[in-house]
C-alpha cells in the first residue's frame, strides 16, 4: 500500500479562520493523509477536527516554517497549503519566502488561498 499523501498546512495569524473551515470543508479528502501543521494553525485544526492524522510542528515564526521548508528538501511533502495575508507585514518574512521558493523548486503542488486549494483537491487522487 503506498504511503498517504503528506500536507503541510500553515496560515497566517488573519487567515487561521479560513484554513480552519477549508479543512472542515474538505474533512472527508483530509481523513486519511499525513498532515504536517505549524503550531498554532495546527491546534486550531485539531480543535475544530481532532481525528485528523495531524502533526503539530513548532510556530512559524519560532521555526515551523523552516520545518516544513525541511520536509519538502527531503521529498516528505507533497502538497503545500499556506494561507498567506498579503496585507500584513510578517516578522518571518524571510521563512516565509523560503518556504515558497522551495514549493517552487520542488515542483510541488501549492497553494495560497481557498480557492487554489479547492482546485489541488479536485486534482489529486483521494
């Protein structure tokens, strides 16, 4: 049996809410992939879903965003979905460009809004 999907989830503070109702929304594509979470976007997720094979890594900010960024180096992740605020100055701003620029060059599916994240689940074998 090959190894479930692996997704990395992230949002910022302002986009939280969203990630959150995006998973409940796509609760019955999410049961049965590893999930991978910064901190505190990923206790929001267990809150709202707590059967979820979910992963809680560090904030963002105190490395989370780099763990991530490590998994997709290693070839652990295969889909990125990061709700990023385009109007709000991040203090990590730096992890966080990282962390796209390595979704870039891995060539792995990514997205920054409900909708892109919408069409990767449409896409991808359930």
């Amino acid at each position: 049996m090959p190894a479930p999907l692996a997704i990395g989830l992230v949002a910022h503070d302002d986009k939280k809410a969203a990630l959150v109702d995006w998973a409940l929304a796509h609760a019955d594509f999410l049961k049965d992939k590893a999930l991978f979470a910064t901190g505190t976007t990923g206790g929001r997720i267990l809150e709202a879903m707590p059967l979820l094979n979910l992963v809680r890594l560090k904030s963002g900010p105190l490395g989370g965003d780099q763990q991530l960024g490590a998994m997709i180096a290693e070839g652990r992740l295969d889909v990125l979905i990061f709700f990023v605020d385009p109007l709000s100055p991040q203090p990590h701003d730096v992890d966080v460009k990282a962390l796209i620029r390595l979704a870039t060059l891995a060539d792995i599916p990514f997205a920054c809004n409900p909708a892109t994240a919408d069409l990767i689940v449409a896409c991808r074998p359930a």
